[in-house]
C-alpha cells in the first residue's frame, strides 16, 4: 500500500505493508544519500536493528546513534549529542538520518535532521501505532524543561516507511495509545471505518495484518489530508485535536508515565462526545461507544483528585484557547467536526458526570 503525502513544500511516499522494508533500499537508491545516520532507542534497537540492518544496501556507509527509549529521547542533551555523533561520523548535506521507533524518535529524528546544516534528509521508518498520527505532518521538536514539543521546526520526510511485522512487539499499553489516535481519525473523517472498527475489533491482541494496515493506512490518509490542507497549522489542523483539550490536562495531571498519550485522549474524546451531544445535539451512541472502548481495556475515567477547576485552568493553557476561553473540537456528526468555544457550565456539568 502506497500513499503519496502532498504538501506545498514537498510530497514524498508513504508504504505500509507487513514487510514494508523492501522499499528500504528503493528509496535510499532512488535519492542518492552519501551517508545514513540511523537514530532509534535502546528498547527498538534491542528488538530490531538487526531486521533494519538487512534492508540497508550493502554499498553505503552508515552508523547507528542509540538513545534513551520514550520521552526521555526528547531531551536537549540527547539532541547535542546526536548533532556531535553526526559531525563526528562526517555527515554531510546530501546525508540521511533514518528515524527508526516510535514518535519520540521521529520528533528527535526529525528535529536533528531540521537543523543539521540546516536541514537534511529523513526517513520515518516507525514502529509504534501512535506513530501513524506522529510520522505524517512534518512536525518536528524536542521537549524544553519548561514544556513539551517547545522547540522544533517543520521538515518533512523523504518516505515513510511502516513495516508493520514491528509492531508486533509493541506492549498492550502502547497498542492502546495508537489505536486511541486511530479512533480519532475514523471519528472526525470517516464514519465507515468507525462503524467497521466498533464491528470487527473486539480485542486489540487479535487485530490482523489486514485490519491494522488498513486503520494505518486510513489514518495516514486522513492526517495527510488535513496537513495538506493546512501544513503550519494556521486553522483547519486544529480538527486534530479532538480529545486532546481534556485528554492533555489528564496526561500532565497523572504525571506522564502514569497513563499513555492516547489512552488519555480517549477519555478526552469520549468527554467530547458528550459536550458534542450537549451543544450540538450530536446523534450518536456515545454509550455503545464507551462499552466498546471499555471492552478494549481502556479505563473512561477523569483522575480522582483533578478537580474540574483544576482542569478547567489546564483546558486553558491548551493552544486553542482564544482569550482564556478553552475551544474544543466537536462533532456535528461522526466525520463533521467543528471547532468552538463552550460554556464553562456545560463543560463542568459534563466533567462532574464522568467523574461519579
Ligand atoms: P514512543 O516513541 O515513546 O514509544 C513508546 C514506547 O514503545 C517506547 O518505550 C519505545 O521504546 C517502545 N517501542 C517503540 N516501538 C516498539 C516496538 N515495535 N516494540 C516494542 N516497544 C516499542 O511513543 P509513541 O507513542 O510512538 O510517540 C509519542 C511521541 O510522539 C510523543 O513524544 C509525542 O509528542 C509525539 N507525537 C508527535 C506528533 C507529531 O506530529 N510530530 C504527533 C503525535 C505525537
Ligand atoms: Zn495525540
């Protein structure tokens, strides 16, 4: 399966497929690099590199940079001392830094890529399922001890390439988190694949082959067409966020570590359905909708000690608040989101529901 990423500043291929690294050493020959940097963590590189090193042509040179697995790859240390490992190795402009994991390293990745000599090449080879929303888009960044994703640029892939026999390592958790995001996308763009998935996915152990490229791929598609549309996130991008006002507050009030990304979202996306149903009278069955999210293990549940005033302050900081009044993205219908503002009434209502 192959989609094609079109943005005004360059369009590139994305592949999805079992065994997705055949398109490796196409793409790498195709483009002509002098050198490749591969960048993973230690928990990918432990299960992978080998598989990954087979794909790579025999007749170019490259080196491995190892750093630590999840947000801790986002560091400022460990972005310098990526830029010194790729000065050291004698990377030049026509390089190529393969960002081999799960978003964390494509942020890293990317980011190291964005700014070593002021730009070179990448590759996205992911290997978790979250990494289908974070390996499309061209958003780049490193976290800063003041806040997450602060510093970073847009610079997008040559390829993306998903072999998706990696993602069979990933733990359940990790699965959850991706699979939220996935959820996201069916909600705001594609009613039938919402309905497919509330029918066939049952248990996320037994997703098949089949099943998981297809919500990749309809995820990809549907976040390349958003960032098509709407590259530096000047409007239409925000439609992404669905979930992501309250799912945020959730994820920084557990303490990240606490609760993955997107089963945060999740409970943000389902507290949105309810404000959707509230102020937009949207037609939907958000109760089946929970059971079936609660049969694949996630937990619907606001932390006990977030107060919603507490929440509320957090849903403020969000970067879609306009003069302190939080925005939210809603839905008029499955696959028709808007964006706006809500009464702080509504939202604490809501909030007290489904907290009890
Ligand atoms: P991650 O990269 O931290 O990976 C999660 C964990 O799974 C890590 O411990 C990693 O080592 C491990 N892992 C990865 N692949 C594995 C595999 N195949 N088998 C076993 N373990 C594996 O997390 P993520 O959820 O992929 O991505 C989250 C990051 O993505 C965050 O930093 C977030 O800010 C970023 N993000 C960026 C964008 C964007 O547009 N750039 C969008 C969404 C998220
Ligand atoms: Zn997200």
């Amino acid at each position: 399966m192959e989609i094609i990423v079109q943005t005004a500043s360059k369009s590139y291929p994305i592949y999805i497929k079992s065994n997705g690294l055949d398109e490796l050493a196409n793409v790498i020959n195709k483009n002509n690099y002098t050198k490749l940097l591969i960048i993973t963590d230690e928990t990918v590189g432990r299960l992978h590199m080998e598989t990954l090193r087979t794909a790579v042509p025999d007749n170019l040179d490259y080196s491995v940079c190892t750093v630590p697995s999840g947000e801790q790859a986002k560091q400022m240390s460990v972005f310098e001392s990526c830029l010194t490992y790729a000065l050291e190795q004698g990377l030049d402009r026509k390089s190529c830094i393969i960002a081999f994991g799960g978003g964390a390293v494509g942020d890293l990745a990317g980011f190291v890529a964005a700014s070593y000599m002021r730009g070179i090449s990448f590759i996205q080879v992911p290997t978790t399922i979250l990494a289908h929303d974070s390996a499309v888009g061209g958003k780049t960044a490193i976290n800063h001890p003041l806040g997450k994703n602060m510093i970073g640029a847009f610079h997008q892939p040559d390829a993306v390439i998903y072999h998706t026999d990696f993602i069979k390592t990933l733990p359940d958790h990790e699965v959850r988190s991706g699979f939220a995001e996935a959820v996201k996308h069916a909600l705001i763009a594609d009613p039938k694949l919402l309905d497919m998935l509330m029918a066939e996915i049952v248990d996320l152990h037994s997703i098949t082959d089949e099943q998981l490229i297809h919500v990749l791929q309809r995820g990809m598609e549907i976040k390349a067409e958003v960032v098509s549309v709407d590259e530096k996130e000047s409007g239409l991008r925000a439609i992404l966020n669905l979930g992501h006002t309250l799912g945020h507050v959730i994820e920084s009030s557990l303490g990240y570590g606490k609760t993955t990304h997107g089963e945060a979202v999740m409970v943000g996306i389902v507290f949105a359905l309810h404000v959707s149903k509230e102020v937009l009278g949207l037609s939907f069955q958000i109760h089946q909708f929970e059971k079936w999210v609660e049969v694949l293990s996630y937990k619907l549940e606001i932390p006990k000690n977030l107060s919603f005033d507490e929440a509320f302050k957090g849903m403020q900081r969000d970067k879609k608040t306009i003069a302190k009044r939080p925005r939210f993205v809603l839905l008029e219908a499955p696959g028709k989101p808007v964006l706006m503002e809500v009464e702080e009434q509504v939202l604490k209502n809501i909030f007290h529901t489904m907290k009890k």
